[in-house]
C-alpha cells in the first residue's frame, strides 16, 4: 500500500519567511491546509489562484492524484521536468544515486525531487521536509559560490553545459555543490536561475540567485536558457520574438545575449521577483486550468476559446482586469501567429500577483519555434478553423470578448508591427540558412491567408 508523506509550505511572500500549509500525499490524493499563522497574516493569496485562504480557510483543498498528475498542479511546477537536457535533474539525480537507499524510480524519485529542488524556484511558494528545514534554509547566509578570481571554474561549468551534459562530471569539480540545490525551471530548453551583473553586455559571469552584488556590481535575477546545436540560432530568433512583442506594446523583461566559450546564450531578467529579491507569485495558465478541472491534463489540453473563458472566471476569485487580460492574450495569440512562434501553449502563459492583484504576466518563450520542422504547428493550441483562417481568428476574438471590429483592428495593428519580421530573421548572422528560409516561408504563407501587409 501507498504510504501517506508530509511536508510543508513555507513563502516569503511578504519580506519575512511564515509557514503557509501543511501537505499530505497519500497515493489516491493530494491534500494541503493553511496554517492559523498564515491565515492570520489575512492574505488572499494561497498556493495557487484557484485556492485562495479566503475562500478555504482552514479547510482542507484535496486534489485526486493521477499519474499525470499526483501532486497539486502548482507543486508539480516546482519539480525539475522530464526532459534528458533538464540540468536540475540530471544534478539531483546525482545527489540522490549517492543515498545509501536510492528512491525508488517513480513517485518515489518525484517527491525526493520535489524536497530537493521544491524551494526558491520561479515564484513565491518553498517546500520543505519539515519546519526545523525551512527555519534553517531561511536563516542560511546568502554567500558567493565562485569567487571573482574563479571565470576559469566559470568556463569549466559552460562547457559542462555545452557538451550536452552528457560527459561525466567533472572530477576536480563539484559542480553539485557549486550549483547547489539549483531553483528548478519547467520548459524544454536547458536553464539555470542566477545573477548576472546589472550592466549593458554580459560577459557570461554569473552567480547564484538571491546574490545582490557580484564584485562590487548590482546584479540582477535571470534566467539563462543555453542554445543547444539542434535548436542552432534559437536564442537569437527568442531576442526577436521580445522584440517584436516590446513594438506591439506587449510588457516584455530585459535580456541579454552572449556567446560564451562558443556557447550562445541569453539571459532574461526575472520578474518574480522584486528589486530587493521578495518572490512574486506567479501561475502558468496550466496549473491555474489544472486545479479548477480534471480534464486539462497537458499544456496544449484545451482550446483557444477555452483559454478566453477561463481568463473570464479568474475574475471571479481574484482582482483581475478580465478585459485587459483578454485583449493582451489575444494580441500574443496574434503576435504568436505572426511571428511563426506555434508554441503559445499554458506553460507559456502565466498569471502574475497575488489574488489581491492579478495580471498576465510579462511576454516569456516566444521563440518562432516553427523554424523547426518538427514544432511546426499554425498553434500549439487549436481553435476553430471554419472558412478562412483571417475569419476564424477574427471570430476568435469573440472568446476574449473582442467584436469583429475591434479584433480586426488588432490584427491589422500586430500585423504593422511585425512587418520586418521577416527581413530581421533573415539579417541574423546565427541562425542557419535553412532555419531562415523555413521559417519565412511559414510566416509570409500565413500572412498571405490572413490578409495582411509583409
Ligand atoms: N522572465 C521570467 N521571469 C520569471 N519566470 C520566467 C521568466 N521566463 C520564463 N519563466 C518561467 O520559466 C519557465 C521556463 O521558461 P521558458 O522560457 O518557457 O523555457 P522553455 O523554452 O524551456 O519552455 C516558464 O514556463 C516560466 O514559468
Ligand atoms: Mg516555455
């Protein structure tokens, strides 16, 4: 029989560490309450949006386990992903070959990992073990992992990184303890959290999150996304997607570029967080959709038109501008369709606040991922195609509760916007010639059914 396992939930989401609920997973469901201290804190913001201590109390939120699914769908986010690029996996699973008694593959393996890597990761929620762990880990002094004289131990990590982490560690490093319990990321491309010194170009410096100076310079919080030969040119081509977002007037975080020791990559600024480093709290569309149903299971699980009611709900259980937030959902729909990005999908959307305060998040991951043949879809989520694809998606709009006029006219305004798209894909001196020429060609098709000027 499944055995019961408890842990808790800390958050920093007011400056000072509170304990917020207490978990318990059972093998048939996962369940969580808020704590009186938490409660008493009088916040409205909880685990997740559709959990709010205002509306639960000291009730207890169950969730049925699946095997897609066993834990909360906002948990799940914090356990490093799946894929064999994954760092954080690929540095626990070492961690965790060298217990005495391995977990077992599995739950087993998921929830060790989950008590590993559960805590300062991409917004407001830390898991721990106990609450002996939590008070510790907060009270942990915040110290440099590398030293400024240490750019060759630097390299020595990138090119770890860059040769596919598939070679063996390193023996002269420990790069499980120079990384540390690195803060898990989701999405398919290889990342790190870190610092990154607050100046116009990146030399490729960077140190561990929550650091506020490295030699002597502000930092500040991003993520590093690492370009890998088989996506060759895709950080490049992820600069133009903000790019083109920032001229469509959708809120996009700083980057920057850098090709170090032959490795390009680009580092986002977070914006989970706050100048002084207080976590903001932040849900994908997934796991907001994930824990109000039972029957969205994966990020492409729904329809586009879905997509608009859900935001439509939202405003029912948080302070949110349902109109502004459907409009700009919309225009990234536009801008994704656009600009050959088919990867709009629920992990590539996020609420951002707490449910006294709620918003879409800034613009993230907006690759044109249709450069390549094998993500070459019109949309990672479907929508009604019935007539032509112009009419459709100016129908679409109705969902977002946009009339024909005012969603044409948002079309005609993203499509203005992205009328170098194309020209600026094919002046990137990185991305391979193929890649440019197929994805052009995906782009100028699609512009041409839809109407439109480029
Ligand atoms: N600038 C950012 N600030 C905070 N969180 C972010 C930011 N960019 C991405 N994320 C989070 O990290 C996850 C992975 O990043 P993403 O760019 O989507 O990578 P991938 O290309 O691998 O899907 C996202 O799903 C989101 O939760
Ligand atoms: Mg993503």
């Amino acid at each position: 029989m499944e055995k019961d396992r408890y842990a808790v939930i800390w958050t920093q989401i007011n400056g000072d560490p509170v304990k917020m609920a207490n978990i318990i997973s059972t093998g048939r469901e996962f369940r969580f309450s808020y704590t009186q201290d938490y409660l008493n804190t009088g916040s409205t913001t909880g685990v997740s949006i559709f959990s709010s201590p205002d509306i639960f109390e000291d009730k207890p939120i169950v969730h049925t386990a699946s095997e897609a699914m066993p834990l909360y769908p906002r948990l799940m986010s914090l356990i490093p992903g799946q894929g064999k690029k994954n760092i954080q996996r690929r540095i626990y699973n070492n961690i965790l070959a060298k217990y005495d008694t391995p977990p077992a593959p599995g739950f087993d393996t998921e929830w060790a990992l989950l008590m590993m890597a559960g805590r300062n990761g991409i917004g407001h929620i830390d898991i721990f073990e106990t609450d002996f762990e939590a008070q510790q880990w907060y009270e942990e002094k915040q110290k440099p992992l590398l030293q400024s004289d240490e750019s060759e131990l630097r390299s020595t990590i990138w090119q770890f990184l860059k040769e596919d982490l598939s070679m063996a560690l390193p023996e002269d490093i420990d790069l499980v303890n120079l990384l540390g319990p690195t803060p898990s990321v989701g999405g398919m491309i290889p990342k790190i959290l870190a610092t990154i010194p607050d100046l116009p170009n990146w030399n490729g410096d960077f140190e561990r999150p929550g650091l506020q100076h490295i030699d002597g310079h502000k930092s500040v919080e991003v993520i590093i996304k690492i370009e890998y030969p088989e996506y060759a040119g895709l950080t490049q081509l992820e600069a133009l997607g903000l790019e083109a977002n920032k001229k469509s007037g959708v809120i996009t975080p700083r980057y920057w570029l850098a090709n170090i020791d032959d490795l390009p990559m680009i580092a986002i600024e977070r914006f989970d967080r706050t100048q002084k480093g207080t976590p903001i709290p932040i849900e994908s569309f997934f796991s907001a959709m994930a824990s109000a149903t039972t029957d969205v299971t994966g990020a492409t699980d729904t329809d586009m038109e879905r997509v608009g009611r859900m935001l439509a709900a939202i405003g029912k259980v948080a302070k949110f501008d349902v109109k502004t937030s459907q409009k700009s959902v919309y225009q990234r729909f536009l801008l994704a369709i656009l600009t050959g990005n088919g990867d709009m999908h629920l992990e590539n959307l996020s609420f951002i606040g707490g449910n006294d305060g709620l918003s879409v998040s800034p613009m993230y991951d907006p690759a044109p991922m249709r450069a390549w043949s094998r993500h070459n879809l019109l949309s990672a989520i479907p929508f009604e195609i019935e007539g032509s694809l112009r009419d459709s998606i100016i129908r679409l709009g109705k969902s977002f509760g946009l009339n024909k006029k005012i969603a044409t006219e948002l079309l005609h305004q993203c499509a203005e916007s992205t009328d170098n798209f194309q020209e600026q894909v094919l002046s990137e001196t990185n991305v391979p010639h193929e890649t440019q020429k197929r994805l052009v060609s995906v782009i100028s098709d699609v512009r041409k059914k839809l109407g439109v000027v480029g």
